[in-house]
C-alpha cells in the first residue's frame, strides 16, 4: 500500500513538469499542406479595419516604417499604434530590425527610424504602402535604391519613400532626447499621412473570425531564440492570457514596452513565424531575405498553436498565410506580430 501512494505521489509530482514541457518546432519538416493558390485580395468590409478587423472610420493609409531594435533603441516609441508589427534579420543571425504598418492611426512621434535593406523594399512593394527610413545599403548586390527602381517603386504620382537622410524629407522627422544617436530619430506619422493619404492604396485585408480557433494544440507560451546559439539579446516570449485572448510579449523577461507606457507588455491577437532562407551579401549587415516564395509557418492564435504555411506568389502579391488544411488563415481581431525568419538563426517552442 506505501508503494501504491508513492507511486501517486511521484506521478503527481511528474505530471504537472510533463504538462508544462517545451516542445521544439521544427521549420523544415515536410507538413503535406498544398495551400490554395491563385486567391484574389480579401476585399475590405466597410467600418472594419483590414489589418486588424476591429472596427474603425479612419481612412486605410498604410504606412510601413523602419524602427531599430538594438538595446541602445530600447524603449522604442508609437509602436503601440502599428497594427502589423514585422521583426526580420538585420545583422548576422543574431540582431533584427522591426518594420511597423500604421494602417489607421499615424502618432506624431515613431522611433527610433533607421535604414532599409533590400528586404524592406520588397516588404513596401507587398504593401504598396509608404515607406519611412533614414538611410538606405548602396553595398552592390544589395543595394536598395536600385532595388526600388526595378521595383517602381520610385515613380509614383505621389511620393511614397520618406527617407530621413535626405533634405526633402528632414521635415518630417526630429532628434528624440535621451537618446544617442543613431537611435533618436522620430518620424511625424501624422504628418506623412497628410502628404501620401492622396495615393490610391490597395486592399490587402486579412481573414478574420469572432470564433476560437479549435484546430491544433493548445500553446499558451512562446518562446524565440536568435543566433547560432540561441543567446542574442534581442529573444523574445510571449504569454498567453486566455481571459482577454492576447498574447504579452516580454524580451529579457522584462515587459516589451513602449516608451509612453512603461512597464506595460505590448499584446498581440496574432503571433505568426514565417520561415524563409537567409543569406549574406558579403557582409554580417548585407542581409538577404527571401520573401517572395513559400514555405512553412508557424501560427500562434487564440491560445492554440496552428502548423500552417504560407504562399507570396510575385514580389507584388500579398503573402497569404494558411492552416494545416490549405485554407486561408482566419485570425482573431486585433494586431499582429510576424517574425521572418530561417532555421539557421532562430529556435522556436512553445508549451
């Protein structure tokens, strides 16, 4: 009988430790998904956003902007406003750069804005959207001005390319106290808007639902680790709360803030990791990313972890994000954070 209760007594100690073990994700499985190919843009729904599907009766003015992710820029500002928010590679495998869409509401003041890469002049062309930066790579074979010319991106009726490293484009943009640089340059969204608003902008809405999801599992945390050893400063955890169905998000196991709400974690509906090849042009800071292709996708949405995929078929098209079925993604409402990345830099797993 005393070995029968020890018996329990070891299972309810092991139990639990089971329930809460971290399972590994691993992007290069094959998942047998065949996505749907070939889908037309979702076509907006009057009073309801098309990145975020809550209601709103502001006009749609995308707007994408470069902001710094070193520890110098930390807290960032007016990140809270960005719908979509994107973390992609910036230097080696180990430190990214974050890319806002403010769809809907444009603060006054966004930082700190720093310079493009190739990568984000495709991700502008996906959008159509205008695009905010300070400098650009003029490195050959990375070199983003012309990249924007083969893309057309550089004649437009209106202009769309706000980069803060240029004069006509100083007017929009201040130095942030508090900050050395380069990791104090603010960007006047309000004022972008104002100027680029006039440009007939497509529709590149998301799927939404009011339902939860009940495909895949149940995650509840998050876990991203960059490098080749998985050490960076810049790794990431998110934290499910199932009582307001959104994801906090914590770096250094400290909240990820924005500098107008401090000690407040930022929260996402949607965390999506989309996996994709990486490589160097010559350089740790010539980062090359594939984002015009296919490949697997990892989606976190109402509390359950969804192995999904995702499909741009042209360097203008909209990349589409699918379930294990092959079907277009519904998410919940509210915002987004999507991390492209490769196997060769990043870990994920959840639990």
């Amino acid at each position: 009988m005393k070995r029968f209760f020890l018996a329990l007594l070891v299972l309810a100690l092991i139990l639990p430790s089971l329930a809460l073990a971290q399972t590994t994700i691993d992007p290069t499985a094959k998942r047998g998904i065949k996505p749907e190919r070939g889908l037309p843009n979702n076509p907006a729904i009057a009073g309801e956003s098309m990145t975020t599907g809550l209601p709103t009766d502001a006009p749609y003015v995308p707007v994408l902007v470069n902001i710094d992710n070193v520890s110098g820029a930390w807290p960032q500002w007016g990140i809270k406003d960005a719908d979509i928010i994107y973390e992609m590679p910036i230097h080696g495998l180990g430190l990214t750069r974050l890319m806002g869409l403010f769809a809907y509401t444009h603060p006054e003041e966004v930082g700190p804005t720093r310079s493009g890469r190739v990568m984000h002049a495709e991700m502008r062309q996906e959008w159509d959207a205008a695009w905010v930066f300070v400098g650009v790579q003029s490195k050959e074979g990375s070199d983003v001005n012309q990249a924007l010319y083969q893309l057309g991106a550089k004649k437009k009726d209106v202009n769309l390319l706000i980069n803060g490293a240029t004069g006509k484009s100083l007017k929009y943009f201040k130095s942030i106290k508090g900050y050395a640089r380069p990791h104090n340059h603010s960007v006047n969204l309000a004022q972008v808007k104002g100027d680029v608003q006039a440009y007939d902008f497509p529709q590149r809405a998301f799927l939404f639902t009011d339902e939860l999801p009940v495909a895949g599992v149940a995650a509840t945390q998050i876990s991203l680790r960059y490098g080749s050893e998985g050490n960076a400063y810049t790794n990431s955890n998110y934290t499910y709360d199932a009582a307001t169905n959104l994801y906090s998000r914590y770096r250094q196991n400290k909240p990820y803030e924005d500098r107008d709400q401090p000690g407040v974690p930022l929260t996402f509906s949607n965390v999506i990791v989309q996996w994709t090849a990486l490589k160097f042009n010559g350089a740790a800071n010539a980062p090359l990313l594939t984002e015009v292709g296919e490949g697997n996708a990892d989606i976190f949405t109402g509390g359950r972890y969804i192995p999904g995929y995702w499909v741009r078929e042209s360097v203008d098209s909209r990349t589409v994000f699918y379930d294990a079925d092959g079907k277009e993604i519904k998410l919940q409402r509210g915002k987004t954070f999507i991390n492209i990345t490769t196997d060769r830099s990043t870990k994920l797993s959840y639990e």
